[in-house]
C-alpha cells in the first residue's frame, strides 16, 4: 500500500505563473488535509476535503488559492498568480474516517 | 475549535539526557492528541497518539506522552535521548467529532553529542 504521493517534490515558478501541486491519498482514504510550512514556522491548516467536497477552508487564503478532490484522481492544490510570499513546503495528508492522518513528502514551492 | 501551543521552539540537549518537549492543548470538545516528529526535508511521521484509554501511551523508540486532562496537556518525554532523535516535533489535536488536524508551531529537539 503505497503512502500519499505528492508531485512534484520541488516546483519553481516565476512570479504571476501559476502552481498546482498535486496529491494522491493512501488507498482507501477519503479525507484529504492540506497543511503549508513556511521557514522556521510550523504548520499552518489549509483546506480539509473529502471526495468532492471541501470540509473546512478556513485556513486558505481568501485569493488565488483553491483545492479540489475529485471523484476520480488527486487532490490539487491551485496557487494563480503566484507572489514570493507563496514559497513555502506544502504537505498533503490523508486519513480514514476519524483515524490518524498520513503525510506526504511535501511539495516545496519557489517563487523566483 | 480547537489550537495547541508549544511553547519551546528549540530545545537543544545532550546525548544520553532525558528530555521534555511541551504541549498544551485548547478545545471545548474532547481531544485526540497526536505527536509527529519531521526529519529535515522530510514530510511528518506519526510518534504516537492517544485516543482514549490509558493517559501514557509510548512509542516504539522511546518516548512517551502523557495526556493530563485536568491541565490540557500532552508533554512529550525521552529519558535518554540519541542523536538521531534530532529532528523538528509537532503536537497536534482534533476533536474526537471531527477529523481536522491542528498543529502547534513546532519545537526543533536538538542533540548534543
């Protein structure tokens, strides 16, 4: 059983490109947490989504940022127009219903 | 909702003393509790966790938690601790009603040698 995919693992982008950042969930999950670290800072809650639906955003940005977990395929973390303040590592995380989340390796964005 | 603070960012110390990194947690609801330690370029992996039952609950290398209602705590604690114990450790909580994670900003345990 293969762990939580994330690709790609290092992404630049210049700024006012866009990022997506892609995840796919340990088999059999159906819960999906996005979670960003910036340097020397812990880790700060994004979006929670399940199939299709997103649970709580409370913690994304009110622009420019957007996720999805569709029916069919990964979970995608959208960033349009990206700003250097977006660098940052973004782990995605997958659970079963109610149960420990499982991490993936990390996206790791720069913006030049 | 819940949060959780960790109030030491870095804790150094030397190889073969014990340690405690400390959590403390806020919620209206009853907690899960959960430590991860992430290793440098690493994504975070699971230390341990309580859910319910016994307050002490360990790890498979050595540390322990314990969960301490009355003070809304969850330190975590090594009486001998390696140097590959280096690495950066996350307290996080959810309610037990829900799913979300939320995590503590982090402390960096560094050993000594």
């Amino acid at each position: 059983n293969a762990g939580v995919m994330q690709n790609p693992r290092h992404l630049v982008r210049r700024r006012g490109q866009e990022a997506r950042l892609r995840c796919s969930p340990m088999k059999g999950h159906s819960h999906v947490y996005w979670y960003r670290q910036l340097p020397e800072e812990g880790l700060k809650f994004m979006v929670y989504l399940q199939k299709e639906n997103i649970i709580d955003e409370s913690g994304m940005p009110k622009e420019r940022f957007s996720a999805e977990f569709p029916k069919e395929g990964p979970s995608i973390l959208r960033i349009q127009q990206v700003v250097r303040g977006d660098s940052a590592a973004y782990f995605c995380a997958s659970s079963e219903e109610r149960t420990e989340a499982f991490f993936g390796q990390g996206t790791r964005l720069t913006v030049v | 909702a819940q949060s959780v603070t960790q109030l030491d960012s870095q804790v150094p110390v030397f190889e073969e003393a014990p340690v405690e990194l400390r959590c403390n947690y806020s919620s209206s609801v009853s907690v899960y509790l959960f430590w991860y330690v992430q290793y440098p370029n690493q994504g975070l992996q699971l230390l341990l966790k309580y859910l319910s039952g016994s307050t002490l609950v360990e790890s498979i290398n050595g540390f322990e938690a314990e969960f301490n209602k009355s003070q809304t705590s969850f330190h975590l604690r090594k009486p001998s601790v390696h140097i590959s114990d280096t690495a950066e450790y996350f307290c996080a909580v959810s309610g037990t009603g829900a799913n979300n994670l939320f995590f503590g900003t982090g402390t960096r345990l560094t050993v000594i040698p």
